[in-house]
C-alpha cells in the first residue's frame, strides 16, 4: 500500500508529496519488496473501471469521480515511480488482455524466484 499511497496522496496532490513520504518514514520507514505497475491508456482504464462498476462489479467509484485528468496524474506518477525504483517496481504493459497481463507477472515472479 506505501506505492499507492504515495501515488495517489503525494503524485496527485503535489502539495501533499512531502508530508506522505514524512508519515510514510515515521509510520514504518519500510518501501515494499516489488510493486508491480500495470500501465495502461488513462482513458482506457476509466472506461474499463466505469464499465466493470456499471455491470455490478464490486468496488466504488471514488476515484473514477474524478474524471481523467485525476487518473492521467495517477499513471504519471506511477510511472514517475518507477522510474526512480527500477529495482522494486515492474512496469507491466496493462494495454493487453487479461491473460497477456497476468503471464507477464507470472514471468516476473518466477525471475524473483530464481
């Protein structure tokens, strides 16, 4: 959840970038051992998201709410996020279907593994 957060809290609200990492170090100080991110078309995603929550599918729409610009700002700073970790985080091509996604994290693991 640190990944996330800071993405979401920090990435997406500039102002607030500094004082997640400040909590991040007070509250465990500890970065996770891999992050997979799965980049895909910002508009892409949303439409999926809403598509999915539109069918029954579990989940909130909080964050779809905020439109395109908002999930633009997430993949931006994910990214940005893996650029500065390339030794924890994987950037998955998200852009593909199920199956293609989940090998790619099924070959990553097993690379970790080795």
């Amino acid at each position: 959840f640190a990944d996330s957060t800071r993405v979401y809290q920090g990435a997406t609200r500039g102002e607030l970038a500094r004082r997640v990492e400040q909590l991040h170090a007070l509250m465990s100080g500890r970065d996770p051992d891999l992050t997979f991110v799965i980049d895909m078309d910002p508009a892409r995603a949303l439409a999926r998201s809403r598509a999915r929550l539109q069918a029954g599918g579990d989940g909130e729409d909080r964050f779809e709410s905020f439109g395109l610009p908002f999930q633009e700002k997430l993949r931006a700073g994910f990214l940005d996020l893996a650029r500065h970790a390339p030794d924890r985080c994987r950037l998955i091509d998200g852009d593909r279907a199920e199956a293609a996604v989940a090998a790619d994290i099924r070959t990553a693991l097993g690379a970790l593994a080795a």
